[in-house]
C-alpha cells in the first residue's frame, strides 16, 4: 500500500511532508531535526511506518507506544523550547494490526534548537524532503518571528505623552536635547505611515511591562558568583527606563580615583570608560534574542571585570576573535528596536558600536581589552576593572561611603525601602543602619520617610530643595 491510498494529499516527500521507517533511539538527531525544521517553519508532518518509496507498511501498536515515547524523552530533553506535537493513526491492513503513525508537528512562535550537551545547540530548517542547519540570515529571519517583538504593526496609535521616557533618553544623548518628530519615527519605519507604532517601538512606552525587558544586575565581592552579593537591581518595563536604570546601577559601582602624571600632575582613573558601559548595555538590549521566554539580560560586576550576558547566538559564521577590531560585520538580530536606540543617537548604525568600546580602552594592555565569549544559547561581552589591573603606577581610589551611596541611589532610582537601601551598604544590622545613617539624613532634612515609622512598606524619599 503506498502512503497516498491512506493521504490523497502525500504524493511525495516535501517541504510539509516526511517518510521514516522506523526512528532511530541510538541516533536521535536523524530524525529529531525534521521535528526542529518543521517547528521552525510552517509545520508538517512525519510518517513512521513508510519507507523512502513511499510504501506504507506500517508498525503495531507496541512500536507506536514506543515511539511516541521516544520522541516525548528527546522533545522534552534536547529540543527548546519544547516542539507542539499531534498523533494520528491509519491502519495499513484489513485486521488493523499494523499503522502509519502520523507526527504532526505545529509551528513554533520562537526559534527552536536541538541541544546536545551544554555546549551544543543548533538550530534546523525544513527543507524540500530534508532538514538543514540554519544560516545566520535564516536565524534572523526565524528570529523576527515572536509576536510582540520587532516589526509587526500594533493597533496602538503613536502619542508623545505614552512614550515620555524614551523621548526623555533621545533629550539626553540627540545633539540639541532634540526629540524625533513622527516624520522622523516613520521615515525609520518605527512607526507605520498610519501612526501606528510597532511591536518593537511598544517596548520603549511608558506602560510596557512585558517580562523578556528584565535586567538583573549585581555587584559581587570577588571574582566569581560564589562571592557575597554587596548589591542588587531588578529593572523591568519601559526599554528607556531599564537601560538608564542598569546604567545607574552599573556608574554607582564603578570605582574612580588618580593617580599621578610623569609630570608630576594628577589625572581621573576610572575602573570602566563611560562610553564602553554605554555601548556594552545598548548592545546587549538591541541584539538579544527576545524570542527566548524566561530570560534576561544579566549584569555582573566583579571585583576585576563586569560581564553582561544576554540570551542569543552568535550570529556571525565566524567567531569574534577571527575578525579584525573594527570590522565585525553588523546584523540586527531586532530591527527595530535598534532603530529606536539610533533614533535616540545611543547606536551607530555602521556597527561601530564594538570599536568605540575598544577606542575607550585604547593605551590599556592587551588583556584588558573588552572582549566577547560566545556560549551556545548566550552571548558574554566582558569589560576589564582598569583599576584592579594597573600596577604600572599606583591608584588612589574614591570609595563611596555609605551615605553617599544611599543618597546617589535615591537620586538615580527613586524612593527605596530601608531594606532595599542596607544591602548596599556595609551595615549587617538594620538598628545601626537607621541610627547611623537614615536618621541623621532625615535629621538633617535631606531625606524623609513616607508611611509609618514601624512599617517595612514605608519608603525613603529624598527631599526636594
């Protein structure tokens, strides 16, 4: 019996359709990438029980138990996020004891990867009658796919007084504390010619509050997480607002000082140039994968280095050691959301981004030039504590103390709870805190409180002069 008596429809082996005689447990991936290809475009279906030609002779119903646990264990195993799949059987013979199990496989909302091991993941497409690895620019295209992200066009109508923090963010970097006008918004395609705004201009408003904008970032004491966390931010909404408020985080844990000149002068040190911070951040927001569900940027600041982890492959056919400073090739994994940082002069769009961090480093030693590590799934840009490292003259360094470090906090971020203001400090006791460092500031008229005095939900506000 030939497939095409059971489906009409199956003439041969496609793009939608695939034949297996049996599936493989020793080598799972022959078979696994069909799935992978198949949820990565537009969905279809494998037949088990058919041979190459198109015969369908079918498995029993233990072998069909069998597979369709076999192919549960590697879905749920090596396959994320996990493929949508549906079951249907079509005996092959009058007594039915033998079927054709049908493996339909739904499209996926995200890109999809077989993962082998920790260090290997790889993502297929569907070819005609085969399954292929992804290049770089089918990446990018399965990539802009995620509802909610990027280039679709909303039914939200553009209004300035909906997007003030992102026009607050283009005041403060645009030459002339300019804002963009809609012509310049849908001259960029940010906004459709209607006014409306897309998916991923959305994420700059003002009452986004979409999980995949999360920035977790800390400060460790050492050089690796086994270390006591000194302090802490979880930043999530407005695009605009998470990037000034990771900013704030990292500035505030960013050590200064001097040291003398050959010529007997003095001069600035700080741990990281400004414009590698800013750079490292807009990087890590415009290029990380927001297909990928239950993940965040993550900033870590060590006491030799900082490194900022966003979800997402690499991109590039090359790795990034294998391509000269300056000329890494430039591809926007979200297209839009990188308009928008551009539009707020905070992104170049010739890619030179990378280049500016390592100009701001220029004259430091070799290994203390910013670097990327790329991890299977996650990208790792790393930048070098210039003060921990140089020991060619000494530093003499401005450490915050703790009430200043309190007031830079209220300042940045807003009003805190008591709690949230003692981790960053030195202070193990809550009593202490408040009698040294709280109490005095609202004495002095610096700071008040907001609520009950006995309240842990009263807030801490700095005074207005």
């Amino acid at each position: 019996m030939q497939i095409k008596e059971l489906y009409p429809d199956v003439i041969a082996e496609d793009i939608e359709y695939e034949y297996k005689a049996r599936l493989n447990s020793d080598k799972p991936i022959k078979w696994a990438k069909t799935i992978v290809g198949y949820a990565n475009g537009n969905g279809g279906t494998m037949f088990v029980g058919v041979s190459d030609s198109g015969e369908a002779f079918g498995i029993d119903l233990d072998e069909i138990d069998k597979t369709k646990l076999l192919i549960s264990k590697i879905n749920d195993r090596h396959i994320f996020p996990h493929a949508k799949i549906r079951y249907m059987m079509r005996s092959v013979d009058a007594d039915a004891e033998k079927f054709v199990l049908a493996v339909n496989v739904i499209q996926a909302d995200s890109v999809v990867r077989y993962k082998e091991g920790d260090f290997n993941e790889t993502v297929y497409i569907k070819g005609d009658g085969n399954s292929t690895t992804a290049s770089p620019e089918d990446i990018i295209s399965l990539s802009k796919r995620k509802f909610g992200v990027d280039n679709e066009t909303s039914e939200i109508l553009y209004a300035e007084n909906q997007w003030r923090e992102y026009l607050d963010l283009c005041r403060e970097y645009r030459e002339e504390s300019s804002i963009p006008t809609i012509k310049d918004l849908q001259n960029e395609e940010i906004v459709s010619k209607e006014g409306y705004a897309k998916s991923g201009f959305l994420m700059f408003s003002d009452d986004y509050d979409g999980d995949d904008s999360l920035i977790c970032c800390r400060l460790w004491k050492g050089k690796d997480k086994t270390g006591i966390v000194l302090d802490s931010g979880r930043y999530k909404g407005s695009l605009a607002k998470v990037f000034k408020n990771a900013l704030n985080f990292i500035e505030r844990n960013t050590r200064t000082g001097w040291r003398k000149t050959e010529s007997g002068g003095r001069e600035e040190v700080r741990a990281y140039p400004k414009e590698a911070i800013r750079e490292a951040l807009v990087n890590a927001i415009a290029h990380r994968d927001y297909s990928i569900a239950g993940t965040q940027i993550d900033v870590d600041v060590y006491i030799d280095r900082i490194d900022i982890v966003s979800p997402g492959s690499w991109l590039l056919p090359k790795s990034y050691n294998r391509y000269p400073v300056g000329s890494i090739p430039s591809i926007r994994r979200n297209s839009i959301i990188a308009a928008c940082l551009d539009m707020a002069n905070l992104m170049e769009r010739g890619g030179t981004g990378f280049q500016t961090m390592v100009e701001s480093y220029k004259g430091s030693a070799e290994h203390l030039q910013p670097g990327v590590l790329i991890y299977p799934g996650f990208l790792d840009l790393r930048l070098f504590d210039l003060i921990y490292e140089d020991s060619a003259m000494p530093v003499v360094q401005d450490e915050l103390s703790d009430r200043q470090k309190i007031l830079e906090i209220l300042r940045t971020e807003g009003s805190k709870h008591v709690k949230e203001l003692q981790i960053v400090t030195s202070y193990k006791s809550r009593s202490q805190f408040l009698v040294e460092v709280i109490n005095p500031l609202i004495e002095e008229g610096v700071i008040y409180r907001d609520g009950n005095v006995k309240s842990p939900k009263s807030l801490i506000k700095l005074k207005n002069k």
